[in-house]
C-alpha cells in the first residue's frame, strides 16, 4: 500500500516543530505583549496613533512588547514599528511610523496629490461609476506605496541576522486569491513585495506576487494575524487588538453603497472574530486540561477600537480612501488618546461593540404541529364538553 499523501495543514505543521511553552511573566512583572493591529485604508492611522502613545516613555515601561502582527494598513503600521525597534529601538520606530503617515497624507499644497485624494473620494461615494478595470492600465495605487514603504522601511539597510529580526516577532497577513489561502509573512524574511501584498485590496491594485504567492489583501482571510502568537519563542501574556471596522450598525443597509460598506467591515470583523475565537479555546482547553500548559500559555486579550462617535465623522469605504491632511491627523490623535485603555479594564474584552466571543447559537425550536380542519372542530367540541 502507499502511504497516505499529507494534506497542506498536515505539511504546514511538520515545518513548525512544537516549541515548549515558558513559564508565566513573575507577578508583579511588566507583562509580555503582542499587538494585534487590524487593516483599514487610512482608518488604520488610529491604529498607528495608539502605537506611537504606547511607545512614550512612560507607558512602554509598563509592558514588554514580544510581537506584532497587521494585515493592510494595519501592517504597514506594525511593520514600520517593528524596524525600528530591531534597528535601535523605540524612538526610531515613532519616528518612522509618523514620518510614513504625515507622507501619505495629502496636503492642499501638494495639488495633484490631494485632487487625488479628493477623486479617489468622491468617485467611490458616486454611484453611477463603475468600479475601475485594474487590468486596463495600471493602477495609480501601487507605484505610489511601493515608493512610500521603500522610503521609510529601508529594509535594505536592516540587518539580515534573524534573530535580531526576530525581537520582537512580526506576521504580516495576505490572502492567496489563487488558491484561497491564509498567507503569514515573517519578520525575518520581509521585503516590500509583502508588503504591498498585505495591503493590495481590489480593485485598486492587481494581484501582487510575493514569496511565490498571488496576493490579495490580507482582509478576506486574516485580520490581522493573532494565533501564530501561540507558537512563537517568547509567548506573549497579553495579546492588544487594535479594532479599526465597527462591528455594528444602528439600521439595515440598503443603497448599493451601503451594502458594499457594511460587507467590507464584515469581511475584515469575521476574520479577526476568528483568530480570537481561537485564542479564546485554547485558554478554556488549559483551564480544563492542565497537562496543556507545557505546550501552550493563558493569553488574556484587551481590545480597543476605533469609534466613529469618538471623531464625530461618517467612516465609510471611501473614507478609507481619504488622505486629506487633517483626517489623517485626527485619526493619528484618536488613536494616542485610546491607547491608554490597554492599561487598564476599558479595554477588557469581550465587550459591547467588540469583537464578540462566541458565535449566536440559535436553540432548535420544535415544530408546532399542525391540526386538520376536521380535527380541530373535534378538538372544540370536545373542549366546550369539558
């Protein structure tokens, strides 16, 4: 007989040895962290703004950061943290993320650039327009990032040491739109084809080629990436997830704009809901089994997200499009001023307009059995007897 052909999940395991599990921060310790930072066009700045506060002095000494992860936007943000804390630590991470976002802003001085921004915009508010045909010509999106991450990564400066790459641990989230796939790029081996891979949502960009994978944005499959936390060398105790989708709307969606709006940050939720679903089992699994604990550690997860009541604005598609100078600077403030909720319970999860915990499981309700006419006349008479 021939032996039984591994499926791809069985082949993907045996590339991951089993790493032992650490033993828990002491208490009373600063505790170890990985940060979780979702995608959403500009709306991912929040998230970019929370990670700046959280680098000030006198909050990162409360914490120790072991990982991050993003997927679009989100990456691009944890990305450019991640190279500087490898580089020199975290002052040059702040440095670089801000730097990449007042770039990617459109200033009213910066004519072609803002009637860009503008374009892009309006076009997606107008429903007479016809999503654009990326294959026709090539779109205007991807040159102008690829030059952007070029610019403020300078990943070819970064040493190639991957251990150095490795502190703190970095996954990028993509999406094979070949083979359906949920891709993870690693710190150690990124570049900017990854990169952009992660944020190519059509139909602004093409597929993007990256590490022998034809990418989509990260969005459909893994937003962002949060169960490889569990396996990495310093396991976090605390996973922060940066929520930038709503996760509810007050009424029905019903123009053809609203649906397209409400489906995308559905798309972007369920993923993610995913990822914590699966952080949330492992940790009823080690209450139950304790044997577990050599293998896997009690992650506890803090969420914050970003309101749209908070910045008293319409947070749309096409928003996310929006590289007006100021937006992106509220955005940017927005996130500093939530990002002290991971210190404390405001950002305790699950929680009302979070991703939730569990799935809505509907109880079966029993048919109610259905009486003939001549059956029911019986039924009545027998009942005015009584």
């Amino acid at each position: 007989m021939h032996p039984r052909r591994r499926t791809k999940a069985e082949r993907s395991l045996s590339k991951h040895p089993e790493v032992p599990a650490p033993p828990p921060s002491p208490p009373g310790s600063a505790p170890h962290v990985a940060i979780a930072c979702q995608g959403g066009g500009t709306h991912a700045a929040f998230g970019a703004g929370v990670l700046l506060r959280l680098l000030e002095p006198d909050l990162r000494e409360r914490f120790q950061l072991v990982g991050l992860s993003g997927t679009s936007g989100g990456a691009l943000s944890a990305a450019l943290i991640w190279r500087g804390l490898v580089s020199s630590g975290a002052e040059e991470a702040q440095e670089r993320c801000l730097r990449f976002w007042q770039a990617l802003a459109a200033r009213q001085l910066d004519v072609p650039n803002f009637l860009a921004s503008t374009w892009d915009v309006w076009s997606a508010r107008t429903p007479l327009l016809v999503d654009a045909m990326p294959y026709l010509a090539e779109p205007f999106a991807e040159p102008q990032l690829r030059r952007l991450i070029a610019q403020h990564m300078e990943l070819e400066r970064l040493t190639t040491d991957p251990d150095r790459r490795a502190r703190p641990k970095l996954f990028i989230g993509a999406t094979d739109m070949l083979e359906g796939d949920r891709i993870i790029f690693q710190g150690e081996g990124l570049d900017v084809d990854q990169l952009v891979a992660s944020a190519a949502v059509p139909p602004l960009f093409r597929a993007i080629e990256a590490a022998g994978h034809r990418c989509w944005d990260g969005l459909f499959t893994t937003n962002a990436p949060v169960r490889e936390f569990t396996d990495i060398l310093e396991r976090p105790d605390e996973l922060w997830v940066i929520q930038v989708n709503p996760q509810r709307r007050p009424r029905e969606p019903r123009t053809l704009r609203e649906i397209k709006d409400r489906t995308n940050e559905l798309s972007g939720n369920l993923s993610l809901a995913q990822e914590l679903y699966f952080i949330d089992r492992i940790n009823q699994l080690l209450t139950l089994h304790p044997d577990l604990r050599h293998r896997y550690r009690h992650i506890r997860v803090r969420v914050v997200q970003l309101d749209a009541e908070q910045l008293d604005m319409l947070l749309d598609i096409p928003s996310k499009l929006d590289r007006r100078q100021g937006f992106i600077e509220q955005l940017l403030e927005a996130g500093r001023e939530r990002a002290e909720w991971f210190l404390d319970e405001r950002s305790a999860w699950p929680r009302e307009r979070t991703i939730p915990a569990r799935s809505v499981l509907v109880p079966p309700m029993l048919p109610t059995p259905r009486v003939q006419q001549g059956e029911a006349a019986t039924v009545s008479m027998a009942a005015q007897r009584a």
